[in-house]
C-alpha cells in the first residue's frame, strides 16, 4: 500500500519509536526529510541524523534525543499541511507554537525553514508541521 502523505508517515514513526523509547527511528529518504531532519538536529530535537544506502531511494536513520530520566525531548509533533488540505500563511500570521517554546516548520521559497527564521526573512509558505 502506497503512502500518500510522507511527511505525516515520518511524523508517525518518529511518534511511535519515542512511545517504544527506541534509540533511532529509520523513515524512507527525500530531500524534504532531509530538511525536516536538519531542523531538528539544529533545535536539539534529535541528537544527529545519517543516510542508509539500501540501494533504492535509502533510508534517513534519526538518532533520537532523550533526557537522562528517559523522557523524550520530543513532547508533541504534529502535521499542519496535508494533501487534502493545503495550509499557507503570509509572513504575518506565521503561527508560534506553545508561545514560542515549540517550533512550526514551514517550506518556502527559500526552503524548509523554522517559523522564528521565516518571520526574520519575512517569508511566508506551507505550514508543514508543529513541534515541541
């Protein structure tokens, strides 16, 4: 069975590997995978990200983050934009996730960016998904 959302697939694995307490989390490789990974690893949502060469389209093996107590750094992810119902914002009504404590994720025309980064370049897009 084909996914048609892969973004809303890597969201899902990433949710249920932190629910199992799993040390990594591997999802189908894209270029905006790529991103979303990027992102995280620069907000300190994952520890680091690496690509597995399975001789297809490869796999992105996550490397999650938790506390030393065991809990996840990742609380809550949740997908915005989805194939049945675009969401785009302008550059001022680009959403704060928690009030600011969380992170949404946005592809603009000048990439996949965090929403502080979008309001700096006052850039607006497809809101891609929130994370906190």
């Amino acid at each position: 069975m084909a996914v048609t959302d892969q973004i809303a697939d890597m969201l899902t694995r990433i949710r249920n590997a932190i629910s199992a307490r799993h040390e990594h989390v591997l999802v189908p490789a894209s270029r905006i995978k790529l991103e979303i990974a990027k992102i995280l690893k620069a907000q300190g949502y994952i520890q680091k990200y690496d690509l597995v060469d399975d001789r297809r389209q490869g796999k992105l093996r996550l490397h999650l983050r938790y506390t030393p107590d065991r809990q996840s750094v990742i609380t809550g992810l949740q997908r915005v934009s989805r194939p049945g119902v675009r969401t785009y914002v302008s550059a001022d009504n680009i959403p704060r996730v928690m009030g600011g404590l969380g992170i949404a994720m946005l592809s603009t025309s000048r990439g996949v960016v965090t929403d502080r980064e979008a309001r700096r370049r006052r850039v607006g897009g497809e809101v891609l998904c929130y994370v906190w």
